[in-house]
DNA sequence: GCGTTTTTCGT
DNA sequence: CGAAAAACG
C-alpha cells in the first residue's frame, strides 16, 4: 500500500496518537498529512457549545504540538461543507489515500459515507476503523443476529464475545510528513471575545489533551476506582473518573481504558477484593452505557430527536418557557436540583447523578419537551455528547424498550408514601423525616447544595433540601425570605404529580384512538399532524427571552403535543432548516448509490438498500446462507483484505478497516415507521414480553421494504 | 441461622 | 412494577 501520493489522516473526534488506527495505517502506507476539518454548520441544530469549543481549541492544539515532535502537523480547515474540503486537500497534497475512524452519530454517519463515495470516485483509497468503542455496532447481536433493544442483553453479550476488543496500539514512533506546504491551515476560531473569560476558569479545573487524558485515565485507576461502587452516589465526591470529556473526543482510546481496568478488576479479583471488583463492573457498565448510546445511535439514527417508543409522541408536554428559563438558571425553588444548574452553569460539569436529578425534574414534574433539555445540555455541559446524552434523555422520558416508564409513581394509596419516579426527587415516609427529601441521599449534609446556593448556606441540613416547610424563625436566621431571595417551589410537588397523572392518562387515550385510527385503516383520524414530530421551528419562534410568560402556578399552561421543538440557544450559526438537509441528503444518496464502486469481489448485491449496513449484515449473518456484506465498499483493496473479508463470518475482525457505518438518510421515514408501530403498544414493556422480537422484526422488515 | 417482611434499585 | 438486598424476629 505505500508508494506513490500521500495518505490523509482525517482526525475527527479522535484526537490523539495512541491507539489512532487511522493514524496508525496512514504510518504504515508511507507519508502522512494530518488534517482537521471544522465545519460545525453540518452539525445542524448541534453546533457545539461554549465549553465544548473551549476543550476542542485546546484538544487540537495539544495534538498539533505532538504531531510535530513526531514530524508531521495537523493541518486544520475551516469549512461549510467537509466533503469538498477533504477533496481539496486531497488535490492539494497529491494524496491518494484517505485514513478515517468511524463515527455513529446521525451527521458523522451521512457526512462519512458521503466522503467514502466522493473520493473514492476520485481513485482514492478511502479506509475506515473502528477507533472509538470496544466494538463497531454491527458486531453485536443476539443469537439470531438481530440487534439488541436493552442495555442489559447488550452489554452482557459485549463482555462475553468471542473475540476480545483489540489491544491498545502504541504512538507512532515517527510520521513522514507529506507535502503539508502545499495546503496551508486555516486559523480556526472557537470562541468569541464574549466567550473568553468564562472560558478562562475552565483551565483551572481541566487540562484537553490526548496525554492529560492519559494522565486523568491512570490518576482515576490508581486512586478513586477501587471505591467506585462506595461513593458513586454522592452528588460532590471526586470519585468519577472526569474522562467524559477526554473519551467525548476520544483523546484516550475506550479500549485502552477498558484493557487497563480489566487487569486492575483480575488483580483485585485475586486478592479476593470484592469491593474492589464490583466496583471494577460498576465502571465499565458506564463504559458499556457509551458504547450502547452509539448502538442505538447506529440502529436507530433518530434517537437524538425522537422517542424510540412512540407513546412519548401523545405527551402533552408543558410548554413553558418561563419554568424552562427557571430550569436553566437554577430557581425552581428545589434546592438539588437548583445547585445543579448552577454548578451546569459555572463550570459546564455535573455529576451523573445530578445529571439524572435535574433530568427528572424537568421531565417530570415541570413537563417541560425533552428535547429542550436535551439541547440545554448540549450547549452547556463539557462533555456534551449527542448519543450519550440522548440515550440518557430517552431513558428519563421513558421512551427506551427496557427503561422505566415515565409514570412511575409507587404505591400512591397502600402506604401514603409516594415517590415521583424513583431515585429523583421525593421519598416520603412520615416515619424517617430526615429521608423525606431525596436530596438527602444524594447530598446527605447538604454541602453540595450550599456551595452553588450560598443563600440557602445558613440554613441547618434538616432544611437544606426542602426549605418551604422550614419554621419562619429558622428561615429568617438563616437569612432567607422565601419567594424574595430563594424561591418558591415553581411548582408544588403535588401539583406536578396530579398533573403529571393527567398528562399520562391524556397520552394513553391519544394514544388509543391513534391505535384505533390505525386498526381502521382511517389512519388521519386523529389530528396525525398534531401528534408527528416536528422538526426545529426557526429560530425566532422558540427564542427564549423574547416573550416570556409570567411565572404562573396556573394549572390550565399550554400544552402542547410537540416534543420536537427546541429553542435555540446559541446565536443562530444555523445553516439550513432540518428538512432540507434531509430532503437534499435523500436525494444526494439516491443519485450516487449508484456510483458505489462495485470493483470488489464482496460487493455482490451493489443495489441493494443500504439503509442501514448493519442491519444488511446481520440479516446476513442470521440466515448464515451469505456471508456478511457490505454493500459500500472502498475501492482499492489488497488481496490480504480480499481473503479476510471473503473468509468472514459473524465474528469476523475488522482490524483492517473495510467497513463504514452507512446511514443514508431515507432513514427519517424507516425511523418514523418505527415509532408509528411501537404506538400500537399499550406499555412497552408487556409488549416486549409478549413480543420479545417484534421490534426488530418489524424494524427490519419495514428497511428492506424502504429500499 | 433462616423464613418472612421491608427497602432499595433499576439505562 | 419486580428482582435482589437488607432488615427483622
């Protein structure tokens, strides 16, 4: 593979030298030129937040400077459109090979395969890997070959395949530079001027950097690992690993991490430390958490934008931007869930089981969409990260196959004692009056909440987390006048729960006469076009200052059954409406499927949907009749490859980089397809017991039949 | 100790 | 809600 022309290394959220394969191939084949394409126009509604910027700016600077000591540099490229920019450098390099590791979120996926077909059009060579979990999402089924739909199942096979997850490569020892003169850089600018002194606090807590990721990855191993199980729950404890942002954008390698704790697990397990163990388990299920969100990203492109179970669609949520606004600024008058957002605020970190508190709250007992919550986190947290954060929005929503519902409210009558949905906000036992408030488990001294409310620091512990039942002579020594300095509760706990009860028994009729629309035939019957998702409503209408309802405890708000709109927070760097993109991707893919490479000898059915490649393959696998395939193969292959792929079985590798997750974007109606058949459920979960394969089933069948 | 009841916890 | 763990007697 070396010879003539250079390779492209296109770095993308893979920022680093260890355990690189694209990097690593780009070294075998001969000379390199390392390039950075920033182009966030083409991540629609998701161009990155403040703090995110802030960590790339300084992500990409920490890896230009190791590329140097190694003899290159990264050439970084301002863009509206990544696919052209890679041809230019392509041609301004002389390159004839383009090295890539695979994404799995909606955009990364289109642009990729867009990319792969572009160039190699062009006579590049275009290889792609596996850089950024234990396991590329389609080598991962269940014994028929079929997807997982829970995290359990999934997560279980994970760890016991047949094959482990490759061991770590080490940095190239030297990189021969290719012609990096003939494509000057770009200055990239990640932060305006207003951006720069709130960024400049966050040095202090933080260092972005592939070997400060690496730093973070062995400090957490060494010390606050062993006692991960112990203090996983405390809302301030130092005890998280602090990688989310290092992992977001893959300056460490997840196998690394994985390989590294796996032997301290074994050393444990010999000493016969149990803690230290389960401990060990408990870590890496938050590992497998990210490897699943990129699975259902991959199975289930929509997932960032809509419910998986399509019940959620009949939720009448609250749309209020005043509780929304209250949310953000952390004044809901719930004092953990208002330390929360600020400590979101000033530092753009939260504790996962804040994450969850804060979540809860805003789903549950403000009604407020989802998605709006969603999109607040992805502008403010450090590490924002689409498959993540949208499989743990979904899993709050309840909208996730083996998640909890949504209206878990226990035993409201048999005890008197009822909790708005687990672990969130409320356990009431007359008895245990110190337990009455969740805050207590999270926070049990209420040090957490003190330090991002000083208005409530004065105030004893017993009160801490729920200051509206505190005596007035106690409130007025601690300084707070209530509805004045702290507030009210924004909503009564009560109210929420009654309304809350409301709004599920008005989903669940919506929802039947939907079924029942269906089963007739008379499918428009009941206000469809009310119900189906929308997509972003520009920019103006959902701006959040620019008319904001008085606060009102007026239990008649607006409801309304769009879960899809979501208010714009950054200044408007948006490019185009969401349905164009897709209306212009669907035919974009239409055009050049055509144009796919057939050269090679796995390509046999080059016409066949590729929809979803790694559904295409699992059928494959399932009925064992053909070997797995991909219909989008890069062109030039050598013989090596050849042998491997045609040798292939389900547990195949893919070391050597043949395979590009494809989603093309006809995907939007195979997505609405599915939640429009998971409306036919009556609760999700006796559904799937009786049907344990159904949504596979009809999922899949719904893809080949898009084709 | 061990059956029974209560509490916890869940991606 | 239902399984698993803890607490009870």
């Amino acid at each position: 593979m070396s010879g003539r022309g250079c390779s492209i290394v296109w770095f993308r959220r893979d920022l680093r030298v260890e355990d690189n394969p694209a990097l690593a191939a780009g070294v075998r084949a001969g000379a390199v030129v390392a390039v950075f394409i920033w182009a966030p126009e083409e991540e629609g509604h998701y161009y990155p937040g403040r703090v995110s910027r802030w960590w790339l700016k300084h992500s990409l600077a920490y890896l230009d400077s190791s590329l140097k000591s190694l003899g290159t540099s990264l050439i970084t490229k301002r863009s509206t459109d990544t696919v052209s920019t890679l041809l230019e450098v392509v041609k301004s390099t002389g390159a004839t090979r383009l090295f890539f590791n695979h994404l799995y979120d909606p955009f990364s996926l289109d642009r990729d395969h867009r990319a792969k077909e572009v160039l190699t059009a062009q006579g590049i060579a275009v290889r792609t890997y596996n850089a950024d979990l234990l396991y590329d999402p389609w080598e991962v089924h269940d014994d028929q070959g079929l997807p997982f739909t829970t995290f359990a199942a999934f997560w279980e096979r994970c760890l016991s395949m047949p094959y482990d997850p490759e061991a770590p490569l080490l940095p190239p020892k030297r990189i021969t530079s290719g012609d990096v003169f003939r494509c000057p850089s770009d200055t990239l600018v990640f932060e305006d001027e207003s951006e720069k002194g709130s960024n400049a606090l966050l040095a202090r807590a933080w260092s972005p950097g592939w070997s400060n990721a690496n730093k973070a990855l062995t400090t957490f191993i060494n010390g606050p690992l062993i006692e991960y199980s112990m203090n996983r729950r405390k809302a301030d404890s130092a005890t998280t690993s602090f990688l989310s942002p290092h992992l977001h954008f893959g300056e460490v390698s997840v196998r690394k991490v994985f390989h590294l704790v796996r032997i301290k697990q074994v050393l444990w397990a010999n000493e016969g430390n149990k803690a230290g163990e389960e401990s060990v388990n408990l870590f890496l299920k938050s590992i497998g958490l990210r490897e699943y969100s990129r699975y259902m990203s991959f199975n289930h492109p929509h997932s960032h934008e809509r419910p998986l179970l399509g019940h959620l669609k009949f939720f009448p949520w609250v749309v209020d931007e005043g509780y929304f606004k209250a949310w953000r600024q952390g004044r809901t008058g719930y004092p953990l869930v208002d330390a929360g957002m600020r400590e979101l605020w000033a530092t753009g970190w939260l504790h996962d089981r804040i994450r969850v508190v804060v979540s809860s709250f805003f789903v549950k007992v403000l009604q407020l969409p989802w998605r709006w919550g969603m999109k607040y986190f992805w502008d403010t947290l450090l590490d924002a990260d689409l498959e993540s954060d949208a499989l743990g929005w979904q899993y709050i929503s309840g909208t996730l196959p083996d998640g909890r519902e949504l209206d878990r409210i226990d035993n409201p009558q048999i005890k008197s004692v009822w909790r708005l949905c687990p672990t969130e906000l409320i356990v009431v036992g007359a008895v245990k009056p110190a337990y009455e408030f969740e805050g207590y488990k999270f926070d049990p001294n209420g040090e957490y909440v003190r330090r991002w409310l000083p208005e409530l620091a004065r105030l004893p512990t017993e009160w801490i987390h729920h200051p509206w039942n505190a005596p007035e002579s106690v409130l007025q020594a601690a300084g707070i006048e209530l509805g004045s300095n702290y507030p009210l509760p924004i909503v009564e706990i009560d109210a929420a729960k009654a309304r809350l009860q409301e709004a599920l028994s008005e989903m669940w009729q919506h929802e039947a006469a939907s079924r029942a629309a269906l089963e007739n035939g008379t499918e428009e019957g009941l206000g469809e076009s009310e119900a189906l998702p929308v997509a972003f409503p520009p920019d103006t209408q959902m701006d959040v200052d620019v008319h904001e309802p008085a606060r009102n405890n007026n239990p008649t708000m607006a409801r309304r059954y769009e879960d899809q709109m979501v208010p714009s927070m950054t200044s408007s760097l948006l490019r185009v409406e969401e349905e164009e993109v897709s209306l212009d991707l669907r035919n974009r893919a239409t055009d050049s499927r055509a144009e796919v490479p057939t050269n090679v000898n796995v390509n046999q059915e080059p016409r066949r949907e590729v929809l979803n490649q790694g559904v295409m393959q699992l059928q494959a696998v399932r009925s064992n009749a053909t070997p797995p395939q991909f219909n989008i193969r890069i062109g030039l292959q050598n013989a090596e490859d050849s042998m491997a792929e045609s040798s292939s079985n389900s547990s195949r590798r893919e070391r050597d980089g043949g395979v590009v997750p494809v989603w093309s974007p006809s995907t939007s109606s195979y997505s609405e397809q599915f939640v429009g058949e998971e409306n036919g459920i009556g609760t999700s979960s006796s559904f799937l017991q009786r049907h344990p394969q159904s949504h596979q089933l009809m999922n899949w069948r719904r893809l080949s039949q898009t084709g």
